[in-house]
C-alpha cells in the first residue's frame, strides 16, 4: 500500500511538473508586437444626429475649450503618459431628465474601456466633461461597435463616442465633429513571428499582406476599419486581402484568437493595438 502510494504521489508531481513546463513554455510564445508601420490614416471624430447643428457647434465649442486650455492633453496623458485615468459610473437612462446620452462600444483601449462598473478611456473621460460643461447627467449606453452609429442616426442616443473613423459611409447619416485624433491601421504578430521584421514602410507591409491567400486568416473588430482593410473598401480606398477575415467583438478577443492558433495576424487601430497588446502580454 506505501509503495502504492509513492507512486500515486510520484505520478501526481510529474504532472504538475509537465503543466507547469507547459505553462511555461506557452506563456512567452503566446505574446503579441504590433508592427508599429502604417497602413491608413484615419481621423475619429464624434458623431451627432445629422439635424442637430446646435449640439452640434455645442460639441465643437467644448473640444476647442479643452484643446486651448490643455484638459484635451492632460486626458490623453492619463493613457499615453504617467497621468491616473479618471473612472465613473454611468447615470440610469431616465427620459424626464436633463442627461447626455453616450453609444459607445468598450474593450476598445485606450479610448473606451469599463470595469466593475466603473467608465474610464480617453473618449470617455471627454464625455465626462462635456457632460460636466453642458449641465447634464451623462448616461453611458454600451453596444456593439456596429450599432454606436446606428444609435445616433435613430435618436437613441444623442453622440457616438466610440473611437470613430471618419468615412464617406458614415457622412451620410450622421453629421462627425471637429476631429480630435489621427489613427492608423496595424498588423499585430506573435511574438515570436518575424515575418515583417524586415519592413521599414507601410507600404512594404501591405505589399506581405497583398500576398497572402484565402488559406489564411486576419482577425479583426467587427465594424471597424481594420475589417474593412481585409475585406476592402471603397471609402477608403482599400483593396481588400485575398486573406480571410475573421471578425470578432473586441480586439481583444482577436488577439486572443491569434495566440491559439485560430488566425495568423490581427489588424487593428494603432493606438488601441499597441494599448490592448502590452496589457494582453503583462
């Protein structure tokens, strides 16, 4: 029975032991760099209902204020510098109050992100303080990226917050805002590929891409214009990749998806790749 047992316990730790090396040897490969070359350039703006030019001008007015009194950068240095981002909560949708009503879509760092409850993320901190300069309650309504557009177009919500590209498509039933940040599209990599290590241009990047098959796939956002530049747009000017796109909720769950083999590269906007990416990887 001793002898019995010694070797249940032997079999036990060697188990462990070969888990553990197996974490282990998984954890480095399972990291991600974002190939830090453009491939677009893109402007986000805030999306308003087409016949409200006087919130409008409103919107406008406030993000000039910011950007001339330095609260605009003190915002994004909270997510690109050493600055504390501000966290809040949501106010409840009350039709008889004086509240600004908020489509956003979070998992999109730096700019929309929730946890416990709590709002935080460059475009959401610019909501709340436009909410604060316009006397209103701020109401975060949470979709899916599709749907921020849709939301504003229908009255739902008064302004799309939700790192939005500016494109022809989008022009036609929402009215965008000044522009507040300059974004591009990137390739996001294993670790441990080095693929377009080479690469000194975007150009040199899109060329890799331009070759690939329909055998292989790109994970994406759904709704975004990493998407787009898969499948191709005319907005934009893009081509389209023979490669398959594989769309999925948050960048996130793209990346995820590339770490256990389910898709070769990710496309995604710079500023949330290089965000979501160094947090993926500790």
């Amino acid at each position: 029975m001793k002898n019995k047992m010694m070797k249940m316990v032997a079999l036990m730790l060697a188990l462990v032991l070969a888990l553990g090396c197996l974490a282990g040897c998984n954890s480095s490969s399972t990291k991600a760099k974002v190939i830090d070359l453009a491939l677009s350039s893109e402007e986000y703006a805030f999306a308003v209902a087409k016949d409200d030019a006087e919130f409008l001008a409103k919107v406008n007015q406030f993000l000039d204020e910011i950007k001339d009194n330095g609260k605009f950068d003190e915002i994004c240095n909270n997510y690109f510098g050493d600055g504390e981002p501000k966290k809040f909560e949501s106010a409840e949708l009350d039709e008889n109050a004086d509240q600004l009503v908020v489509a956003t879509s979070t998992g999109f760092e730096p700019f929309e992100m929730v946890e416990n409850g709590m709002y935080y993320g460059v475009d959401m901190e610019i909501a709340y303080y436009l909410a604060e300069a316009l006397g209103l309650e701020l109401v975060i309504q949470d979709m899916d990226f599709d749907a921020v557009v849709n939301s504003v177009q229908s009255g739902i919500c008064d302004i799309g917050m939700a790192g939005l590209s500016v494109t022809p498509a989008r022009e036609k039933v929402v009215t965008f805002t000044d522009s507040y940040y300059n974004a591009s599209q990137v390739v996001i990599v294993p670790e441990d590929d080095t693929t377009f290590d080479a690469c000194t241009t975007g150009e040199e990047v899109a060329e890799i891409l331009a070759g690939l098959d329909a055998s292989t796939k790109i994970g994406c956002q759904g709704g975004t214009t990493g998407e787009l530049y898969i499948k191709g747009d005319a907005d934009y000017e893009f081509d389209g990749l023979a490669a398959e796109a594989a769309s999925y909720k948050y960048v996130a769950l793209a990346i995820t998806a590339m770490q256990q083999g389910q898709v070769k590269y990710v496309i995604a906007d710079n500023g949330p790749a290089k965000a979501i990416t160094a947090k993926m990887n500790g």
